[in-house]
C-alpha cells in the first residue's frame, strides 16, 4: 500500500522546506541541501536521480524493484537497462509502496514555472518518517 501523498505545486521556485520533525533545511531553490534522520528517501525528476538515506528501507525497494524488473524483464535485456529507462514516477511509487511505517508520508514538489518562460526544473520527493527505523 503506498504511503500518503502531500502534494504541492509552485509555478516558480519553492520556497525552503525543512524537516517537519527536527527543522533541518531540506530543500532550497528546487534542490535537495541536506539529510536528517527523518528523511528516508529523496528523488528528483531532473536529472532522473534518487537517494535512500535509511539501508533496512532501501535492501525492501531493492528487492522491490529487482521483483518489478522480473515482471517486465521481456523488455530490458539486462538489470542495468532497466534502471537506466524506468521513469522517475515508477521508481517513487515503488519507494513508497516498498516503505509501510505508519508514521510516514510521502511529499512532492513541482517546480516547474509553467506559462511564465522560466525553465522547468522538474519534481522534488522526500520521503520523511516521524519514527524512523535505525539505520
């Protein structure tokens, strides 16, 4: 079952956001600047990147992933080639499907500046848990 979903939308650069438990600056400018213990995972649309920042969550999404590449494995010859072509969107829900702490949630930022001829720079998602597991 995937993890709630806050869902903001900017039409020109976010403004900072800091943890909700501890107050670390996470992201600023429409990028990510720091780690806390709270946040679990992070990924951005542009340049296609994702992070886990907790190892017991991210060995669930491996094993998660490996098992989806399984299913799809008539299209990609190789594990790699699968990676290099899953879509942003896929990896974050399988993230959030791979994570099941009750204390946990799931935000995501656009930052595109849509209508206004400013560049788009993609979605930001930070995976943030207010109990999280030990690392």
């Amino acid at each position: 079952m995937s993890l709630q979903t806050i869902t903001l939308d900017f039409y020109s650069d976010p403004a900072s956001v800091f943890c909700p438990v501890c107050g670390i600056q996470i992201f600023s400018t429409g990028s990510f600047l720091s780690n806390c213990p709270h946040l679990i995972f992070s990924a951005q649309s542009l340049p296609k990147s994702w992070c886990w920042h907790n190892r017991p969550a991210e060995k669930s999404f491996l094993t998660r992933l490996a098992d989806n590449y399984q299913s799809a494995a008539n299209r990609y010859p190789c594990f790699e080639d699968y990676l290099a072509n899953i879509h942003i969107d896929s990896v974050v829900r399988t993230a959030s499907d791979s994570y099941s702490a009750g204390s946990a949630f799931l935000l995501k930022l656009t930052t595109s500046d849509r209508g206004c001829g400013g560049m788009c720079q993609g979605t930001l998602y930070a995976l943030f848990d207010f109990q999280p597991p030990a690392t």
